[in-house]
C-alpha cells in the first residue's frame, strides 16, 4: 500500500507558487489576492478559511476574510460579491459552504464572476469544463486529479467508481475521469443514495472514488485487492483520546481497508490539502490573467 500523500504535494506545489510570486514581484506586479466570504461561526467553516488563508499567507499571496453573522440579508452578501467582481485588486473569491437555510446557495455562488470564480463552481466554468475548454477546474476534484498524475497512476482504461454526485464533487470527478486526457480515460460509474447492489460495482472498480459524506462507509469487503481509493470525506467524530476531543475520519475505513489497497488517500492529509493546492493555483492563474490585461 502507497499513501497518495496530499500534504507533501501541497507543500511542493506551495514552493513552485512562491516562485510564480518572486516572478511577479521582479516584474512589479502585485502577488494575487483571495478573498473569503464566510457567514456565521460554523467551526469546520472556521478551520476551512483558516487553513486556505494560512495557506495564501506562507506563500505571499494576499488574502481577505469577509465575515457576517448568520442572520445577514442575501442582499448584502449579493452586493459584497458586486463589488469583488468589480475590484481590480482581488483575484479569486470564494463563499465557504454551507451557507444558513435563508440564503439561496446557488444564487449567490454564481452570482460571483466566472473569471474570478477559483472554486471552480459557476455553471461556466463547469459547461467550459464539460467541452474540456480553458477554465477554472473544480477544487476537490483538480486536486484530485493533481494527486493521480504525481504519483503517476495509469488511469486509461480502467474502471472508475465515483460515489457521490455532488455538483461540486462526485459530478465534476466523473467528468474529469472519463475525459481524454492523461489522468482520464477511466471507464466511469456514478453511484449515489438511489444505486442498486453498490457493493458489485465497488468490486469490480480499479479506482473508487468516496464523496459522500457518510464517516467510514467504504469496508475492506466492499473492494477488490489492489484497488485504489480516494476518500473525499471528512467528519470531526467524538475522541477521548484527543485533546481536542474529537478525531477527523473519512468516508472510507481507512485502518480496515488500507492494507488492501495499492494506493489510498488518509484523512487527514489527503484530498483536503489538494483542495487548498486547486485553489491557489486558480488564484495564481486568475491573476496572472487579470494583471496582465492591465498592461
Ligand atoms: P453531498 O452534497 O453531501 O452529496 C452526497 C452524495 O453522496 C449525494 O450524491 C448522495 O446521493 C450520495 N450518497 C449519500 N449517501 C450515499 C450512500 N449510502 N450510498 C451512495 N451514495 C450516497 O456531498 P459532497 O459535498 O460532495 O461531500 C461529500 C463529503 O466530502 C463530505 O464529507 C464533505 O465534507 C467532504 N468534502 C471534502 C472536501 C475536501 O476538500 N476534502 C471537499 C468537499 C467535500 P443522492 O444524490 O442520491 O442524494
């Protein structure tokens, strides 16, 4: 068994990062800028901007939370959002999910700007991805993908499970599985709460796929040997032996299964710091196109 180890990536993808902002220093061009819109006192929500805000701070790029309470009016998030897409300064925005049951999720994601949208969630970007045409790709899944390709993992031909089908990550992955590229050319299944007899096409599968938000649902039994799993899910599950008091698990049974395994990603440390790596490299990507269009 290999550990797809999404730390380490991230850390390598941080230094190159670095590089591209000394690059634009010695260029004269301000470092990019993320934002964050964050509602309420959610304390996943709050580690989340955290590390991504973190993440911004050791590799020079700018970074700006935007905290509200979570009674704040929709109108007020939509006219922040305004004024992101309208700021020359700001390159990427994001609105942590899950947002309080007042507020039109969708709504207000897309209603950030396509060319400044790093998650990689507005329908453009998800409609350019489909056609394979330049955009900003998915965070989770992007970084999955970066994941695969690092540790050189032949996907052609083989047979992909993805469990979940998220907009944000089941769906994306599924597509980005099956595309004709590198990491792609999978033979793809999307399975969800309404599929039959998962259990034969978790048995079958080369590489699976976990996004489904249930804590160490995918068991040794479920896999064949040799297969290689990518667990999305992450839970903050009650431990006495932690200090504080609670230890994070996947959607897969990491310790039960691992052994089994050719390769499999570890919560923590798998797919989480690649999201982080996705997103700045969006960022980079998206202010590298908004600073030059200015000269
Ligand atoms: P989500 O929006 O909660 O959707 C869950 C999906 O899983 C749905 O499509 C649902 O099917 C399916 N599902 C639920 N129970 C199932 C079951 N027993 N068998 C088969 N399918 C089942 O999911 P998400 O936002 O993609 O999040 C999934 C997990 O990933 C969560 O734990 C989340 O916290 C985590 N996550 C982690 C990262 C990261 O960076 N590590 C990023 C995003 C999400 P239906 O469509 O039929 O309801």
């Amino acid at each position: 068994m290999i550990l797809l180890d999404g730390k380490a990536l991230l850390s390598k993808i941080k230094l190159s990062l670095c590089k591209e902002v000394s690059l634009l220093k010695n260029d004269n061009k301000r470092p990019p800028h993320l934002a964050a819109i964050l509602v309420g006192d959610n304390p996943a929500s709050q580690t989340y901007v955290n590390a991504k805000i973190k993440a911004c701070n050791e590799i020079g790029f700018e970074s700006t939370v935007i905290n509200y309470s979570t009674n704040v009016k929709q109108d007020v998030l939509l006219e922040k959002i305004k004024d992101v897409n309208d700021s020359d300064n700001i390159d990427g925005l994001i609105v942590q999910l899950p947002l309080p049951n007042h507020i039109d999720e969708h709504l207000v994601t897309h209603s950030i700007s396509h060319k400044k949208d790093v998650d990689g969630f507005h329908p453009i970007n998800i409609g350019r991805m489909v056609l394979g045409l330049d955009c900003f790709l998915p965070a989770t899944p992007f970084g999955i993908i970066s994941l695969l390709d690092e540790y050189n993992i032949a996907t052609s031909g083989k047979k992909c499970l993805v469990i979940g089908r998220s907009h944000i990550v089941g769906t994306p992955m599924s597509i980005l599985m099956s595309r004709n590229t590198k990491i792609g050319n999978a033979t793809v299944t999307l399975a969800h709460s309404k599929t039959k007899n998962l259990d034969s096409l978790t048995k079958e599968a080369d590489i699976i796929i976990v996004a489904i938000g249930v804590p160490t649902f995918l068991k040794s039994h479920m896999i064949k040997k040799n297969a290689i799993v990518i667990d999305v899910g992450i839970h903050r599950i009650p431990s006495q032996s932690n200090k504080s008091g609670y230890k994070l698990v996947g959607d897969v049974d990491f310790h039960e299964l691992k052994e089994k395994t050719a390769y499999i990603t570890p919560v923590p440390g798998g797919v989480g710091p690649m999201t982080i790596a996705s997103l700045l490299q969006n960022t980079l990507y998206s202010a590298k196109k908004i600073i030059y269009s200015h000269t």
